[in-house]
C-alpha cells in the first residue's frame, strides 16, 4: 500500500470512528472553524453538522473565545489538553458544563494542523456538585446565627447567582399577611422594579395562580418556561405585563416553607437575565432546601419566644425578688411577729420580732427549729388562764382553710417564766385550685396592755371591797333610823329613809358587779346550787320591782318548773334584765315576762318597747365594759358589765342567753336553762 493509500484509509478510519463515537466530537481548522462535527454533537448541542461546519467556534460564549484561541494554538504545538472544564452555549441559548480533550491531528508540530476536540457533557455532575456546595453553604449560614430575617436574607444571596437570577423570601405575619423578608438580584438595579412590582400589584392571597396557590395549597410550583403568552394571560395590568417582561422571566420556581403541615411563606426563584430554566433536579433541590429553611425559620422562631419568655422570666423575678426585698424591709420594721407555714405547719418565713419573741435570736434559727421543738418551749392558755387545745391555734385552722381564725392567747416561756399575751391571727393564702398554700400568722403582742388591764383589774376589785365595808354599816343604820322614825311617827323621815335604802341597794348592786367581774376574770365566781321552783323566786323579784317602778310588769307562761341553779346568782341576771328593760324603755309603760318549758328547758323572756338594740351589737353588749349608748350623755347610766355578769353566770348554769331586737321598737332578751323533771 503507497503512502497515499495508508493515509486515506487512515482518514476513513477516523471518519468512520468521529461518526460512531457516542461522545461529542469534531475537528477544528486551523482558525477554530469547524471541519467536522459527529452526530452526538448535534445531540448535545442542537446543531446539525451543516449549521455549524465552517463557522468559528460556534459553541464558545463570546467572552470565552481568547481563552479557546489559546486551546488550539497549544494543541497545534504538540500539546494534549485532558479534562478542561469550560462553559459552551447550546443552539437554543443556553448553556452547558463541559469537560474538553483536545489532540493535534498532523504528525509535526504545526501551526495550521487541525486538531481533534473531544467533548464529554458534564452540566449533571457539575450540577450535583454545585449543588453539593450550595447545601454546605446553606448548612452553614442556617447554623450560624438565630436571627432568621438576616438569615434568610444570606440565603437569598446565596441563591442569586447560583442557582437563580433573583429570589426574594415572603413570609406570612401573625395577622396573616404577607410580608417580603428577603430579596436578592444579580442586577441590584431590578430590585427595585421588582419592590415597586410588589409595592403596587401586591399578592392576594386569593389570587388562582402564584405564591396565592403555593400557601393555600401548600404544594410547590415550578414554571420551567415563562412565555410572553403566559405573562400576558396572569398580568392584571398591560402596566403589570411590562414591568413583568422589564425584570424578565424565563424561568420561576415558587416553594413553600413549610414545617408540620403549617405553610410560613414562601422563596421564589426566577431566572432572567442568564436564560436558565429550572429543571426537575432544580425543583427537588430548591424543595430540600425551602424544607430546611423552614425548619430553621421555626426554630428561629420558637427560640425567640423562649428568649422573650425568659427575659420576661427574669424580669418578673427581678421585680419579685424587688418587692420581696421591700416586704422584707416591711416586715423586718413591724413590730407585731409574722411568721408564714407551709401546708406542713413547718415555718418558712418569720420576721425578727416573730423569732424574738420566741426567744430566738435570729428569725433562721426559728426557721431552722421544727415547730414541734419550739412548742415544746411554751404552755399556751386562753384568756381565763385555760390550756389553750393546740388544733385551735388559729396557725392550724388557717392551714385547714378557715379564713380568719383569730384568738387571744397568753404564751408562757418554760425557759424564763416569761408570759406574752398576744392577738393572733392567721390568714390562709389559697393557689388557683383553692387547695391551702400557706398560712400567715400575725401576733400582735398585748402584754404590756393586759398588764395595764390586770392594775386597773385589782384596783377596781380593791376599790370595790374597802367600799363595800362602809356600805354595809351605812345601810344597817338606814335601817335602824328608819325602824325609830316609823315607830316615833316621823312617817315623812321613814320616807327619805327608804328612799336613802333602795339607793344603797343599788350602790351595793354596783359594787357587787364590779367585785364579781374581778372574780369571773380570776375564776372565782362560785356557785351554790340547790332545786327550787323558778316562779318562786321570779314573783319575789316582780314584787319588789313593781313597786319602784311605773312601768307594768306582766307576767305570762308557765314558770312553775324546777330548776337546780344558785338563787342568788339567778336573781342577779333576771334583776339586770328587768333593770336594762326599765331603763331602756323610759317611754313605754309595760314589760312582758315570758316562761315556758321548752325542749326540756326552762326558755325565760323579758320583752319591752324601748329603744332596742342595733344587730351589729348583738353580740357585743354581752362584752366586758361594752356600752351601746353613750357614757357621756345622762339619759342611760351604767357600767357596761350587767350582760357581761349574766351570761357567764347563764353559761355556769350550762344556759344559752341572747338578744332579738328592732331598733326603736323594743328589745326581748331570752335565756335558756336546763330543768329538773
Ligand atoms: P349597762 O346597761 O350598764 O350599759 P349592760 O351590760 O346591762 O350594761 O348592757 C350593755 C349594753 O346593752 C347597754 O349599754 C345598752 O346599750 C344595751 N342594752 C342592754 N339592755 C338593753 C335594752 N333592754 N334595750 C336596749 N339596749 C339595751
């Protein structure tokens, strides 16, 4: 075979192998025409062999023709280029990833050899590697900050260029609007034609088609070609249309940010400019990231509320520990003690005076003390000197849910003998369901006080007695002298004298209150018991009574009962109930005497049509010193001990007395006592 021939059946050989080669290949002459341009070509590129033969890089973006120059001129020198990656231009217009080898097709170096290009078409790996990247950039920009507004404003960055001509990221507010956190564009100067698209064809969120779609219906979409036709259709406005093919839309993806089914907005992804259009892979990878945006934004979110949440916390128990600090003040200042109990009865609070009251030096070491120890230190008695029952300390009832137990309570210290008389008070503090919290006590120290009391006490009673001697002479010459004027005929003498007798009656009746109450308050009262018939002793007193006063006595019921009571002590209450009648009904001109047996008692009446009694002093007027009307004033003398007298001597008989009244109209005052059948 000549050499002529080898060589032709050499050149048929490449032909034959350009023709059948699955990858892109073709032959470029000496000035970058091409020469030849195998079917895989056309395939990948678009062009068909007759559309490009003889033309001058045809694939090679303008911008990119020096470099492919220089390519070419390397291979003519005897240099193989492997795997140059490069961008090439398709015959629709856009664009491709490649990877190029090229070889010289002659045997010596020369400048005008042609030289063989081999295209392998990488834009899917170049695709997934850019993606590859894209995912740890935005990996890395969610994870670096918990701010999502300047969050997802780098993300959009990160979009524009890379994967989009601009993105922008709308998010729904708490009211339910939309609001555009984020916008990015390669040309800055389109952001604001598209702010001032937004500002004046805002999205509805009734709108069939767009973002409208995207949040209601929660499902992405994608438009991979925007034609003029489809713009023109959507466009409210021929203004809205223009300023639409202003921006330029080749291209939109719309993806929801969504996190449990919740849509929060949505990030758009338009190409324009580079004439990109989004593909399937595009879409998907535009879902994972929106999927993870989402989920940033939510947390972002939630740990802004927990942020608030704890700073309103610390806040709050600034404040707290402010208004604790104040109380505390307060507290430590009073000079009544307050101590606080947790539903256990344990003492989790008490101020100075509390625990130097106790004789503790320091309010912590009484917190310090169980309750049981420190009441080891005390015997506890009520007012009359009795051991006061620990379940009616009023700390407990309180801590039962009572809501104002209150007593007086005498506190004698084992340790020094010491007694504290104390008003003490508890209060119950209630959590929203009602069960007890707390209870708060507060001891209001009266010692000095009861001290003052017991001097005035023993003075009364030692006033009292050296009176009483006196008296009881006066009277028995009273009574002497008026015996002599009666007998002597000096009838008008006998009537002072009487007179002069039923005032010393009083004045001894006065002492003798004043002696008792001394002796109720000491536990001395005593009592002589013995059975009699009630009516017995009732019409005495009535006798003598009648005759002093103007006022009416009438008696009903049955009164002839037996009953086992002192007389002398009974006769003092109906004497006092009578009197009070008399003296509080200077108007009226009767008094009705009430008795009958009932519930196997004795039920004892007096009712008169006097002033009569408010409701508010129901109770009271059976106090010590209690006076419902004016001491000052003449019409109503007394001391205020009558009632005081007669319901202890009432409550010694195992009795029941009380009052029901109208003013104006007149009072009725009952007591019970037991009867013997
Ligand atoms: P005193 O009559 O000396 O004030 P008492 O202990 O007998 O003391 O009575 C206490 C108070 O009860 C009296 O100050 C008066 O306000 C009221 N009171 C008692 N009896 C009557 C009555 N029959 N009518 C109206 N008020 C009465």
């Amino acid at each position: 075979m000549s050499k002529k021939e080898r060589n032709l059946s050499s050149q048929q050989t490449l032909h034959a192998f350009i023709q059948a080669s699955p990858l892109p290949l073709m032959i470029i002459g000496n000035n970058g025409r091409v020469k030849m341009w195998n079917p895989a070509s056309e395939r990948v590129f678009g062009w068909k062999s007759n559309e490009v033969i003889g033309k001058v890089l045809p694939i090679v973006p303008i911008n990119k023709r020096k470099e492919s120059f220089t390519y070419i001129s390397q291979t003519q020198k005897g240099k193989v280029l492997r795997g140059i990656e490069a961008v090439r231009v398709k015959k629709d217009g856009s664009s491709i990833d490649i990877a190029l080898w090229t070889a010289p097709l002659g045997e010596k170096k020369q400048k005008e050899q042609d030289i063989l290009v081999i295209i392998d078409n990488i834009t899917q790996r170049k695709r997934a590697e850019n993606q590859q990247v894209f995912l740890i950039k935005t990996n890395e920009i969610l994870s670096s900050s918990l701010d999502y507004k300047k969050t997802l404003s780098r993300i959009t960055k990160l979009i524009v260029p890379n994967l989009a001509d601009w993105a922008s990221v709308e998010m729904l507010d708490s009211k339910g609007t939309l609001r555009q956190l984020a916008i990015a564009h390669t040309n800055p100067k389109k952001i604001i034609l598209a702010k001032k698209l937004r500002r004046e064809y805002p999205t509805n969120l009734a709108d069939p088609e767009g973002i409208a779609k995207v949040i209601r219906t929660g499902k992405a979409a994608c438009y991979p070609e925007i034609t003029d036709k489809m713009l023109r259709q959507s466009a409210k406005t021929k203004k809205q249309f223009l300023l639409w093919k202003k921006i330029g839309f080749t291209s939109a993806m719309i993806v929801p940010l969504q996190v449990r089914g919740k849509t929060l907005g949505v990030i758009n992804f338009v190409s324009a400019e580079s004439g990109k259009r989004f593909t399937t892979s595009d879409f998907l990878f535009v879902e994972e990231i929106a999927k993870r945006a989402a989920l940033f934004v939510e947390n972002a979110r939630l740990y802004q509320e927990v942020r608030i949440e704890l700073e309103q916390r610390k806040r709050f128990e600034e404040e707290l520990k402010k208004s604790r600090d104040q109380l505390e003040i307060i507290f430590k200042s009073v000079a009544d003690g307050i101590t606080v109990q947790d539903p256990s009865g344990k003492i989790i609070y008490a101020n100075d005076a509390a625990a130097y009251a106790i004789g503790f030096h320091s309010p912590e070491a009484l917190m310090r003390s169980p309750v049981t120890s420190i009441m080891k230190n005390f015997t506890v008695k009520d007012e009359k000197g009795n051991p006061f029952p620990s379940d009616r300390l009023p700390g407990r009832r309180a801590l039962k849910g009572e809501l104002r137990p209150e007593e007086l309570i005498c506190y004698t210290s084992l340790l020094t003998g010491e007694e504290n008389w104390s008003i003490t008070k508890a209060r119950p503090v209630f959590d929203e369901r009602g069960n007890v919290l707390y209870a708060i006590n507060v001891f209001h120290d009266i010692t000095e006080r009861k001290k003052l009391e017991e001097r005035k006490d023993d003075f009364i009673s030692i006033a009292s007695h050296e009176l009483k001697t006196p008296i009881t002479s006066v009277k028995a010459f009273t009574q002497i002298l008026q015996k002599r004027f009666i007998k002597a005929g000096d009838e008008e003498s006998g009537r002072y004298l009487s007179k002069m007798d039923t005032q010393l009656n009083k004045l001894t009746n006065l002492i003798r209150d004043l002696l008792d109450i001394n002796k109720i308050q000491t536990g001395r009262l005593a009592f002589h018991k013995e059975i009699f018939y009630f009516d017995s002793l009732l019409d005495e007193i009535i006798e003598d009574f009648q005759r002093m006063t103007k006022h009416t006595i009438i008696k009903k019921g049955n009164c002839h009962l037996r009953i086992d009571a002192d007389r002398d002590r009974l006769s003092q209450v109906i004497i006092n109930l009578l009197s009070n009648a008399i003296k509080y009904s200077p108007q009226a001109d009767k008094i009705f005497i009430y008795g009958e047996k009932k519930n196997g008692k004795l039920l004892f009446s007096v009712k008169d049509f006097g002033i009569g009694i408010p409701k508010e002093h129901y109770k009271k007027i059976f106090g010590r010193f209690f006076r419902g009307v004016d001491s000052k004033k003449e019409t109503f003398p007394g001391l205020g001990v009558g009632l005081y007298i007669s319901s202890e001597i009432i409550k010694r008989h195992n009795g029941k007395i009380w009052v029901e009244s109208r003013e104006g109209e007149g009072s009725t005052f009952y007591f019970s006592i037991p009867i013997v059948s």
